[in-house]
C-alpha cells in the first residue's frame, strides 16, 4: 500500500501564473477529493470525484480552479491566474464508494508571491 | 449551516494522564463524525468515525470518542497520554447523507508533557 501521493510537494509561484497540481490515490479507490487548508484551519472541502466524475464542488472553487480525473484514477487541480490569497496547503484524501473513511496524501504547500 | 466547532485551540496533559479533546456539531439530519490528526510534515491519518450504533466508539492508537446527541458533541478521549500524542487533532461532519461535503473543524493542538 503506497498510499496517497501528491507533487510537487512545494510550488512557489508568482501572482498571475497558472499553476497544476497532481494526486495519484490508493489504487482501488473510487473517490477522490480535494481540500485546501490555510494556516490555523482545518481542511476545506473544494471537490471530489467518484471515478471520473466530478460529483461536487464548494463554492470556494471559483472559476480559476478546475480539477479534473481524466480515466478515474490521477486527479490534477489546476489554479489559473494565481493570487495571493491562493497561497495554502492543497490536500488530496481518496476513498472507497462504500467506505466513509478518507485518506490524505501529504499535500503540497502553495506560495503565491 | 452546518459546522464544527472544537472549542479550544490547544490542551496539554501530562503523560500517563487521561485526555479529552472536545469537539460539538451543528449539522441537520444524522451526522456522520470523524476525528483525524495532524503530525508535522504529514498528512491526516483517520483514527476513528462514527456512523451509527454504539455511542462509544474506538479507534488508532488507544484513542475513542463518544457520541453524545442532546449535547451535539463527540469529544475525543484517551485513558492515558503519550508523549507521541502531541499533534494537531481535527473533528470532521459529513454535511448530508447524499453527498461527501466534509465539514472540518479548526483543530486543536494537543501538547503531552513527559
């Protein structure tokens, strides 16, 4: 069991660049969700996907974010036009349909200068 | 609207103490709750959930909670603390039966002192 990875696990960018971001979750897992976490908060809840389908997502997506899980297995979360307030941890949790327990992957760290 | 709120933003225990790490909930319907934790430089680890049934749930690491619906709470407790326990602790809800929105707390940050 490998787990749930993310990468890069650090981006730094500067504001107004566009920037992509990948989740490989547990292999037979069909969920998979994406969350944002500011520092002192919890996690936010942004989207998620049962295989390829994108089933949800908060208001806190704008326009400028778009996730995607092309063949129900990686996801990318993409963020156009950066800003600062962008800057936060993006964390990817996959699950099983029938399950209600997540697991995370250990994020990436977003700084937007 | 659906929330968690976890009340204090750090405890600290001493080790061999019992811990109590308190977390309530307002969200409509049946709620499925959940405490994560937090080590640095990594990511969430699940340590329990409640669904239905027994009101005491146990979990990792030595770790349970109790659900307690009049007082829409679900406090997260250990009978003696680690000094390995020290991390930040999360309570999660999943806002409605159809769908996965995740609500989660702001955290709490436990200290255990040897």
């Amino acid at each position: 069991d490998t787990g749930v990875s993310q990468d890069p696990r650090h981006k730094i960018t500067k504001r107004g660049q566009n920037v992509t971001f990948r989740c490989d979750p547990i292999s037979e897992h069909n969920r998979l969700y994406w969350y944002r976490q500011t520092l002192g908060q919890g996690p936010e809840f942004l989207t998620y996907f049962q295989n390829e389908a994108q089933l949800e997502k908060s208001r806190l997506l704008s326009d400028r974010f778009s996730a995607e899980r092309p063949k129900g297995s990686f996801s990318t979360l993409e963020i156009q036009r950066t800003e600062q307030g962008d800057s936060a941890m993006y964390l990817c949790a996959s699950s099983l349909a029938d399950q209600e327990t997540q697991y995370f992957g250990p994020g990436t760290r977003l700084l937007v200068l | 609207a659906q929330s968690v709120a976890q009340p204090e933003d750090q405890v600290n225990v001493a080790e061999g103490n019992p811990l109590t790490v308190k977390c309530t909930y307002s969200v409509s319907g049946n709620p499925y709750l959940f405490w994560y934790v937090q080590y640095p430089n990594r990511g969430l680890q699940f340590l329990l959930k409640y669904i239905t049934g027994d009101n005491l749930v146990k979990g990792s690491y030595g770790f349970e909670a109790e659900f307690n619906k009049s007082q829409t709470s679900f406090h997260l407790k250990k009978p003696s603390a680690l000094v390995s326990d020290s991390a930040l602790y999360f309570c999660a809800v999943r806002v409605n039966v159809y769908g996965q929105n995740f609500v989660f707390g702001p955290g709490t940050r436990l200290s255990v002192l040897p």
